[in-house]
C-alpha cells in the first residue's frame, strides 16, 4: 500500500496550482537541504551513539 502513479501527479498538479511554476525550484532546494540535514543529524547520532557504546565496552 502507498501512492500511486495517479495520486502522484494529482498532488504534483495542485501543488503547481498553489505554488506557481516559479516557487517549485525553490520548493524542491528548500526540501533537499532539508533531507540533507536530516540525513547529517541521524548520521551524527549514530555516530555518537557508536562511540558511546564503544567506551562502555571498555
């Protein structure tokens, strides 16, 4: 169960209709750098979480 292809273009249509063709690359940058720091701060807690159990095991 997910979106399909018709849902999809529904929702990419009304967005095009709210936003207007010339907000959509801004729309598109502002999500991208929004998953890119997402994607940093789950790295660096994980990365964390690696050297804290680390220390424990010593």
């Amino acid at each position: 169960m997910g979106i399909g292809f018709t849902e999809l273009v529904v929702i990419l249509v009304i967005i095009l209709i709210l936003f207007g063709p010339g907000k959509l690359p801004e729309i598109g940058k502002a999500m991208g750098r929004g998953i890119r720091e997402f994607k940093d701060a789950q790295k660096n807690s994980n990365d964390r979480d690696k050297e804290s159990d680390d220390k424990n095991d010593n």
